[in-house]
C-alpha cells in the first residue's frame, strides 16, 4: 500500500509540474551500470543526475565534497578517512552510510563484478567503515586516489541490487523513472534528496536522436529544450540564432585515430609514422569541426596541467609519409580497415576525412561503419580492426588519462602488440609520486614516448557543444564526461 501512495504521488506532482525539461542526445546507452559497462554514455546522462560519488569535480575542475562533507590523508599518504553526508538515501530507500560505501567498492574490486576499469583501484588494501565514516588503507601511496573518486567509474551503488544495468539506483537529484529502448530514458525528481534547492526541474527526458538534422528539427520544433553534444554544423548554424543559444568549450575528451598495433603492417613504427605525417590535424578541426576543438598531440589535453604540447612531432608532410612507406616496403601502397561507431558523427566524418588524407599517400581505407553495440564488442572487445576513430573521456589526473597504456592493461584494444617498458615503469612512478614537480617530468616522458612512437594518432580536444532552447539556463561544460543537468532550469 506504501508503494502505492508513493505512486500516485508522483503521478500528480508530473500532471500538475511544467518543470519539465527534454534533451535529445545521439547516443543510447547499452546499458546504465557505469559500474560493468564502459560505455561512456552511461556517465554522460548519468553521472552527477543519478549516480554520485564521495567527491565531485566542478565545472572550473576543482575538487569538492558530494557525498563526503570532509576527509583526511594521513601523512604517509596510505590512509583516507571521509566523512559522510547523515541521512543520505538510495532511490530504494536503503540507507547510505559508510557500510553502504564500503560494499559499494568491495563489489567494485570483486572480479566477479566485470567493472570495466577495476585496475584504477589496485591500490586499495581494505576499506573499513564505522558509521558515516569510511576508511580506505592503500597498499602504497597513490596521488590520483581523490580524482579517482570523483569519476564515474566511482559512483557509490547499493551492492545489493543486480539490476542496475535496468533499473539503475543511486543517491542524484534524480532517480530512474522508465527507459523506453530506441526511444527515450526517463528520469525524475528524488523527494528525499538532501539538497532542498538541486535539482531544478521535476523531470527529464533524454530523446535518442542519432540524426543531426532530426536534432536541429526537434530543436527548432520546440521538440526538445536541448539538444547535447550538437554537429558543429549545427553548432554554427545556431550560433546568430536569438531564439538559441549555444554553450561550447573545451571538454577534455580525446579523440584519436587508434590504431590496432597488433597487426601488420601497424605493428612496424615507420607504417605508424607515414600515418602521421599524411594527418593534418588542424585541417579536420577548421573543416570537419568548423573550428570547434583544440588539437593535440598526446593521450592529455591542456586541461591537465600536466600537458606537453607534441603536435609539431610529427607535422603534415604527405612527402614524407609516402617516402617513409616506400622505406617499410610499401611503395605500391597498402589496404586497411577502419571501422568506425556510426552512431558518432563527429567520429565518422572524422574518420572519412581521415581516410582521404591516407589514401593521398597511398594508404587505401576500406571504411565499415557500425552500431555502437557491435563497436564495443568488435573493437574495443575483441580488437578486430585495422583502424577507428573514438573519443576517450577526459580524466583530471594524468595517471588515470594514461591508465590504459600501463602493463596491466596490455589487452586494451589499442595495446595488443605493444609495450614499452619505460613508459610502463614512468606510469608506475607517476602513481606513487606525490611531488607535482616530479610528475610533471614523468608525465611530459610519458607523453613524448607515446607521441614519438605513434601508439594512437592524437587529434584534438573535442569540444562539447549544447545548443539550448528559450529558456533554457545553467547549462556548463565539465572536464569529465558528464552533463550535469542539477541545476538546469527552463521556462
């Protein structure tokens, strides 16, 4: 009978509420448990509206509590003791006190569990809990932990349910409502969140709208009030729009050409070379991105304040791609295989771009384009691919940026084939190393060994682009991949 009333509650706020607000995005998630899927969709609806984490990064990338009001780090950097928020609840009304965040990260460090980056938390001997206190004791200092928390991978869950991937539960100012496949996601206002003015609007509705011209329809139609990560065609088609605004900067999302260094003829360093001097960088961000991005030249991004500017290593030079092709015994050429998620169109037309400065240098590129289903089981699973063109979610601290290229992580999708033993003892160091100085040399190292041997191609900071309806307010963008809809407003 409670669950009832509680139903009928709700029905009558959503009939008598306009707080309604409807974005369309491009892409559906394969599922919504950040927590067994890597899907990044996942985080961009989710993180910060849903799920939470003990610490949170703003929009300006400093670090704050969310549901950890304070903490300490002892001085041997080994022990985190956080402080929790009292009365916080789950969607399911179990409590979240220091148990609940204890299981919560045991169930995160359980093989059994399939968290897609589990090795981000190697450090962890034993998290203990008392109250609204948690305690986690590291097995050696490790200088990401804080950013680590705050990331999506991070989120704090009820470990008792085995339905998130359905019916996700978290702590957000929103809470699951219905999730329509191939249509829409659902979410709705938490009554019980502990922030009495978060969030603004009674209801969201994220619309999937692969197609950037149904995009701009919905938006123009009054369809939609927003419309997250626009073309920058449809970016610049708004931007002189008084009815429209438009919200844009940089996102600290890489995308790169990521190449299968598994593979012949990629697994030679030369093949990789020619690749990147073919590749004008600056000429897809001004003709396929209208200027919208920031080019780079390794795996950071100037948002990290470790970042070492390399793109002038390997400059556009066809010249030269062709003659050090000729020089790997390629000078009729050679045949690859690009397969790119066609539910990405930044990614796709990206790719073609791509495709049509190689085969200039006599590289021909046979493009597949697929959902984003088959591309994560495809590439990024089984790595059956030549070449793709993907974005990687920005991460604040540089070692959690780079974690893909470590030792343990030699079945990434890119890494099959490759190592570098100096790279992979500088990621170590990096971990362990509290000095900022210090890291700063690591990391700068790190970046020219990836840059100088080609691991992927670096292309750019892609940057994230809203386009907003009549009011619309309090849209921003974020170093992490996430919108963050808690205090949007409309109307």
């Amino acid at each position: 009978m409670k669950r009832l009333f509680v139903s009928v509650l709700l029905a009558l706020s959503f009939a008598s509420s306009a707080a309604e607000l409807r974005v369309a995005v491009s892409t559906e998630p394969p599922g919504l448990d950040p927590t067994t899927n890597a899907a990044a969709a996942i985080k961009l609806l989710l993180h910060h509206n849903l799920y939470e984490t003990l610490v949170q990064f703003d929009a300006q990338a400093q670090l704050h509590g969310q549901l950890a009001l304070a903490w300490e780090i002892s001085e041997d950097g080994l022990v985190y003791t956080f402080h929790l928020r009292e009365g916080v609840l789950f969607h399911d009304g179990t409590p979240c006190a220091g148990e609940a965040v204890r299981r919560s990260f045991l169930r995160t460090l359980d093989p059994q569990t399939g968290h897609p980056n589990r090795a981000f938390y190697a450090a962890i001997d034993d998290v203990e809990a008392d109250g609204n206190r948690v305690q986690f004791r590291l097995k050696y200092p490790n200088a990401p932990f804080l950013a680590l928390l705050a990331l999506g991978d991070s989120v704090v869950v009820p470990a008792h349910r085995t339905d998130l991937a359905t019916h996700p539960v978290g702590t957000g100012p929103f809470r699951f409502g219905e999730w329509r496949p191939a249509d829409r996601l659902i979410l709705v206002r938490n009554g019980d969140y502990y922030l009495p003015d978060r969030p603004k609007v009674d209801r969201v509705v994220f619309r999937f709208l692969p197609d950037p011209a149904a995009q701009l329809a919905a938006l123009r139609a009054g369809d939609v009030d927003l419309v997250a990560e626009v073309t920058p065609e449809v970016g610049a088609s708004l931007r002189n729009d008084p009815r429209f605004t438009v919200v844009s900067g940089p996102s600290n999302l890489v995308q790169v050409l990521a190449i299968n260094n598994a593979r012949p003829p990629l697994d030679q360093l030369v093949v990789r070379q020619a690749i990147a001097h073919a590749i004008d960088r600056g000429a897809i961000i001004d003709r396929v991105f209208l200027g919208f991005g920031t080019p780079i030249g390794s795996h950071l991004t100037p948002a990290v304040p470790y970042y070492v500017d390399l793109t002038g290593l390997y400059p556009y030079n066809p010249a030269e791609a062709r003659r050090l092709l000729a020089a790997a015994g390629y000078r009729n050429g050679l045949g690859l295989r690009m397969v790119l998620p066609g539910n990405y169109t930044q990614h796709v037309r990206t790719g073609e771009f791509i495709a049509g400065q190689l085969e200039a240098v006599g590289i021909r590129v046979r493009i597949e384009l697929v959902d984003w289903s088959t591309w994560l089981d495809r590439v990024f699973g089984k790595a059956d691919y030549d070449l793709t063109v993907i974005g990687h979610i920005g991460r604040v601290d540089p070692a959690l940026m780079l974690a893909p290229y470590g030792a343990d992580r030699l079945d990434y999708y890119f890494r099959r084939g490759w190592r570098n033993t100096e790279l992979e003892e500088l990621l170590v160091l990096g971990v362990q190393t509290a000095d900022p100085e210090a890291r700063q040399g690591i990391y700068a190292r790190v970046q020219e060994i990836l840059a100088q041997e080609v691991v992927n191609y670096f292309i750019q900071d892609m940057a994230a682009i809203h386009a907003l309806g009549a009011g619309v307010r309090g849209v921003q963008v974020f170093p992490i991949y996430v919108l963050d809809l808690t205090a949007v407003e409309v109307g």
